[in-house]
C-alpha cells in the first residue's frame, strides 16, 4: 500500500473549496503585495499566538534573520547544535557569530547545562530552537537570559501552538520567528514566514525592515529588504489556521498511537516530552542504531522516512570557519547518527502506522 512521509494532497482535498474561495478573493480584490488580506492573517495569527503582533515576511530564514537585526544585535548568538542550518545562517546574515552547545541527551532540545560556557563578552542573545514541535525548557533559559543581560531570539518555525508550562512557542523571548513552509503544521502552499512579539517599536521595525526599510513608500530611513508574506500565501494560510488546533489534536492521537505500538521494542528509543510541555508534533522522531540500513529497508518496503538532521551544524562546510570537529557536540553527533524522522501528518490512519510499525520491526 505505501505510506508518504507527508501527504499534502489528501489535506488540500478536504479543504479544497475554502482555498479556492480564498485565492479568488485575493484575485478579486488584486491586492497582491501587503493589503487588507495579509492584515487580516497577521492578526489572526497573532491572536492564536497570543502576541501583540505578527508580522508576515517571504521566509522562515528571513524571520529569522530580519528578527536578528530589529533587535540591533552585535557579537555572538548561541543556539543548538541540532537545529535546520537556517539558525545559524540567518544569524551570520545578520552580521553573528552563532555559538553553538549540545543538546538534552533525552529531548534534543538546548540544554541549558551548557550555556554558561558558550556565554562570553561577545555574546547578545539566545536562540532557543523549538524542535519537532517541543518547546525549548525556557523557564531557565529566560532566567540566564535576564541574569547575563542578553536578548532571547526563539525559533518556532517547527512548533505552531506548542505548549510549554501553560505559554505558547514565541511568547517567552524578545521576538520569535517561524516559518510557514509547505511541510509545517501550518503550510503555505508556496514560501512563507513571521516574525512575532509584544514590543510595539520592534514591530514597528520589523514592518520596516521587510519593506525597503519603511513603512511610506518611496521614503527608507534605513536599509531594508524585499521580504513580504505573500498576500496569496496570507489567503491560504488564514483558511489552514482555522483547522490548525484540529489537525494538531489529530497529530497528538497520532503520536500516541506511535507511542503505544513502538513501547517495548528493541532497538527503538521513543521521544521524551517532559511532563509541562504540549508538543505539537511536527515531526516524530525516534532513535535507531544502524539508521541509514534501517531507513533503506523501510523505503523499500514502501514507507516514506525522513532524516533531521544528518549533518549537525557544527560540522557543515558552510561553518568550517569556526573550527570544530567531530566530538565537540557529542550528543548532537550521536542523535544525527541515529534519529529517523516517521510519517506523521493529521490525515495518517492508524492503518498506515501499523504499516509504519511493521515496517520498521522488521528493518530492525
């Protein structure tokens, strides 16, 4: 039969019309850069935030980076070795050098153990990464945070409406960033992405930053970049988020269902979420020695598999120029070694994860 790793199709399907309405309003109204449709969709993703504001820009990696440069950050950033390279891209972008420490070796989230360390004269902010839709443990990160005096970058691009002691994913920092690439819990059907917080001037220059470096056209103060949140993709994504928190319970039944068929066997290390969380599950991912046998073996039996991360940060090209090697990150390194990343998407059925299931027991 076959399992995707994600099906986008069966989601569009159920919602086909609602999107078509959307596309042809925008049509309609040929507003086509910024206007009253991505207006309406900043404000209603603000709102299931629970932020002040959300500002919409083309990407994820542009959040990050335009959040990054509103803040007027200098020096060193430090954030998770096991993180998607855009973390640390967007920080060098703005002008940072990221500072990378290892992660929990049970959650794959930055472990706050390793900070005070990674924390010098140089060093502006923290940038907590949201993983696999887990929130980082902020409680103490915030508490460094304000004790060191550094600003809090969070990157949500993995974890809409994720849940940790009670706050949503981008609410605990100075600004957050996420994207809306068409994988996510909430996907555009194209590139997308938002920078969220409750600081009135920071929005004000995030607004500014995204276009041209103003908010009057033709007049820019200050340098800025193209990078506005498609109004299209606004449409779209204003129709998904009003499904988001029922195909979030359908991922949490997922994960249970998961959970309960992969419990006990060997070989298999299963996610932990600590008891204050509410994970989101955009991704879930389990730990198998043998990773890449096993991963083939299931492709072949007709289950889609992914991998996040194979290469941890650290130890890419694009960052050589920081001078680490294999065994610096340990438990980063181990979890690239061994993490395979199964189908998960709120239209799975549970006949498709005990394909999932068996294929795997069997890889093993």
């Amino acid at each position: 039969m076959g399992v995707p790793f994600v099906d986008l199709g069966t989601q569009l399907r159920s919602i086909r019309a609602e999107i078509d309405a959307a596309i042809a309003r925008v049509l309609d109204d040929t507003s086509f850069v910024l206007g009253p449709h991505l207006e309406a969709f900043e404000r209603d993703f603000a709102r299931f935030c629970e932020v002040k504001h959300a500002i919409g820009v083309a990407n994820g990696t542009d959040a990050l980076e335009l959040a990054f440069r509103a803040l007027a950050l200098r020096g060193e950033v430090v954030m998770p070795a096991n993180t998607f390279i855009a973390t640390p891209l967007a920080a060098a972008r703005a002008g940072l050098r990221p500072v990378f420490v290892d992660v929990d070796p049970d959650t794959l989230l930055l472990d706050p153990r390793g900070l005070e360390d990674a924390i010098g004269g140089e060093t502006s902010a923290i940038a907590p990464v949201h993983l696999f839709g887990q929130v980082a443990p902020m409680a103490p990160l915030a508490a460094l945070a304000e004790r060191r005096d550094l600003a809090i970058v969070e990157d949500a691009a993995q974890a809409h409406g994720a849940r940790r002691g009670g706050r949503r994913a981008g609410t605990f920092g100075d600004v957050a960033a996420t994207s809306f690439y068409p994988g996510k819990n909430l996907g555009a059907y194209g590139d997308g992405g938002a920078v969220m917080t409750d600081d009135d001037e920071l929005a004000a220059e995030l607004r500014a930053l995204r276009n041209y470096g103003s908010e009057v056209k033709y007049h820019h103060p200050k340098r800025g970049f193209n990078s506005r949140l498609d109004p299209m993709q606004a449409a779209i994504l204003g129709v998904k988020l009003t499904h988001l928190e029922r195909w979030t319970e359908a991922r949490r039944a997922a994960a249970a269902r998961y959970h309960e068929r992969l419990a006990g066997i060997d070989g298999v290390r299963l996610p932990v979420t600590p008891e204050d969380t509410e994970p989101v599950w955009h991704l879930y991912v389990v730990r198998v020695e043998e990773r890449d046998r096993v991963k083939a073996a299931m492709e072949a039996a007709g289950v889609g598999i992914g991998v996040h991360y194979p290469v941890p940060c650290h130890l890419q090209g694009a960052f050589a120029h920081l001078g680490h090697a294999p065994g610096d990150f340990p438990v980063a390194e181990e979890a690239a070694r061994t993490m395979l990343s199964l189908p998960m998407f709120p239209e799975i059925t549970e006949a498709q994860q005990d394909e999932v299931v068996a294929a795997l027991t069997a890889a093993l």
